[in-house]
C-alpha cells in the first residue's frame, strides 16, 4: 500500500488539562480485548530499541486511551524504562505552559535513564511536535485518532472480535459475559453486531439497555437498523464523541466524508468510484480528491485496502478499495439527516428489504 501512495503521489500534486494517570480505569474494559495490543505495542518497543517516537492509533471509541493506561502499568514495560513512566493527557486545546513543567520535572529529576512520556489524545501534528521538542533523549508513546507516528512503529487498535463484543456488550447490560436465560441471544447478538466490535458504541449501549425488558431492546435494534441514535445517551457519547474527529477538517473534506453515507455498509468501495464521485459533487479535480481520501485514513476515517488475491504484488491505482467502520457510516447518515428534509443536501434512504426495489 505504502508503494501505491507513493506511486500516485508521484504523479499528482497535492494540493488543558494536564492529568496524571488515574488511578482505576474500567474494569470491564480492562477485562476484554486488551492482551493482542498490548502484545504488539510491547513487541514493537522491545524490537526497535533505537527508536524514540512509537504510536497507538485508532478511531474514537477504539480503546486507544485504556490500552495506553495499561501499557503504563505493564510490568515489562516498567521494567523496561525502570519504573520512569509519565502519562499526560493533551487534549484538543493543550495547556503548553503545564504540559512542559510536568515534561522538564519528569527529565529532569537526576536520574539518567531513558524514560518513557505517553502522550494521550493528541490531535494535531503541531502540538506533538511542540511537545517531542522537550522530550529529546527519552521515548514518546503518542495516543490519537490519527496516525502521528511512522508506520513500522505504530500500532492500529483493531477492534474487538464477534466473542469479545458479546461479552463486553453483556458486561455492561447483565453484569455477566453472556446473556441470561430466558433473555433472548438473537436479540443481544444483533444489538453487538450493529456495533461491529467498536469498545465505545457497546459500553455506551450496554449502559443504556440495562435493565431494560426485551421489547425496549427490539425498538433500539430497529433505529440502529436505520443508523439513527438508539437513545440521546447513545447520540451524545458516540456520536458526539466520534464527530470531534470532524472539527479540525476544513469544510469541504467534511462534506466528502457525509458522502461515505450513501454507500453500502459493509462493501469495499472502488477507489476511483468514490474520488468521481467527489469530483463530480464538490467541483474539485481528482488529484484533490485523492488528497481528501488520505486526509480521511490518516484520521481514521475510513481505510485503504487493497484486493487481498495480489497479495504483496505491486497494483496500480484501480485495484483499491475504501472501507469504513458501521458506526462512521451511521454518524455520516446522522449527521446528514438532522437537517430538516426539505433542506438536506443528501437524502438518504435506509434499507428496509434484503433487496434492492425493482423499477
């Protein structure tokens, strides 16, 4: 993938708070779908010793910041580093002045060895490199929604598997890693997939359904359904939180990435598909497009992949494909549908049949 970026990349132009760490995190959260990044996070750490600057990334909701906060008590990684470890929360409008006190009383504290500054939710390439510019001589773990840090030293949170988002989902709604009896499991088991293994949507939804009788769980199954808000707690903790991601994209990459909502869930979109697409909407050329395509995977967005059957061979631009996560699609319908009908741009219809209506 890397080679077919830098392939078109040659032939287009394109154009505060300060926290420490807290002492307990969700216990549930802890329990499930931690083990696989930890492992690979400590894997990269421990392989490229020369290496200062490593990365978690992932989109809102991943799990980004518990993994991190358990990295931070990890006894390998403690013991790596000695037991100096500093977790600092940056946030979307940093402190600098605090920020840097506690980075200088980090350091500089006498004791020589190299130390380890885990900067969490951080989201622009300015403020990190503000902040890596006090950290010469020590590692840097950076926490965020986009990818701030090189590719071979950065992990991408995957989410969790079917058997995981069950039991967290349950965790939360029974206090139980499975449904009890006579509670319906096919009715649980679509609440999970339509979170499609996102931490945030199943702690949110599984707070929301608890104690709630089965009925109540078959009218959130229908508005999921339709990519509409089970509730307002789940409008104003997932989708809410995830539209943060949009804040600092300018205007016309916003409205490109609402697009993504009328396309299918769960299907590969063909790359060029989607960039005449843009260009035919927003009036821009395709090299622009493209440009907003590697604006949305930095962030998260959506992601670039490539036909699995050319395994590592080298492909040309018309074998790419563009996925995106459920929930990203249902924000993209939310946000585009709390217009009033008459004045929407987009009018998106929700799929109530298994097939497409016939002329």
């Amino acid at each position: 993938m890397d080679r077919l970026l830098s392939e078109r990349n040659d032939s287009l132009s394109f154009a505060e708070t300060v926290m420490e760490i807290e002492t307990v995190s969700d216990p549930w959260i802890q329990m499930v779908g931690l083990d696989l990044g930890k492992r690979k996070v400590k894997e990269m750490m421990f392989k490229f010793t020369d290496t200062y600057l490593f990365g978690i990334s992932g989109m809102s909701g991943s799990g980004k910041t518990t993994l991190a906060i358990e990295l931070s008590r990890d006894d390998d990684v403690r013991g790596l580093f000695k037991n100096n470890v500093l977790f600092l929360i940056v946030s979307k409008s940093p402190n600098f002045e605090k920020l840097e006190s506690r980075i200088r009383e980090f350091l500089n504290d006498g004791v020589q060895q190299r130390k380890l500054v885990i900067l969490d939710d951080v989201w622009t390439r300015e403020s990190l490199d503000k902040l890596l510019s006090k950290i010469r001589g020590s590692t840097t773990l950076v926490v965020s929604r986009s990818k701030l840090a090189d590719p071979r030293t950065t992990y991408n949170v995957e989410l969790l598997k079917e058997d995981e988002a069950m039991s967290l989902l349950c965790l939360y709604a029974f206090d139980h890693k499975s449904p009890p009896s006579p509670f319906s499991k096919k009715l649980v088991k679509q609440v999970v997939d339509e979170c499609k293994g996102l931490p945030l949507s199943l702690k949110v939804l599984g707070t929301s359904l608890k104690n709630k009788p089965e009925r109540y769980w078959e009218g959130v199954v229908k508005r999921l359904l339709r990519g509409e808000a089970a509730d307002e707690t789940h409008e104003s903790r997932v989708f809410a939180h995830m539209e943060e991601s949009l804040e600092n994209l300018e205007p016309k990459i916003r409205e490109c990435f609402l697009d993504m909502g009328a396309f299918p869930e769960d299907k590969k979109i063909p790359l060029d598909v989607l960039t005449n697409v843009w260009v035919e909407r927003h009036d821009i050329d395709e090299e622009t497009a493209f440009s907003f395509v590697l604006r949305l995977a930095d962030k998260n967005l959506l992601t670039i992949v490539k036909n699995p059957r050319f395994g590592d061979v080298h492909i040309g631009y018309y074998d790419v494909f563009v996925t995106q996560h459920d929930v990203l699609r249902d924000l993209a319908l939310h946000m585009s549908n709390r217009v009033d009908v008459n004045r929407r741009e987009r009018l998106f219809m929700p799929k109530r049949e298994p097939m497409l209506p016939r002329e």
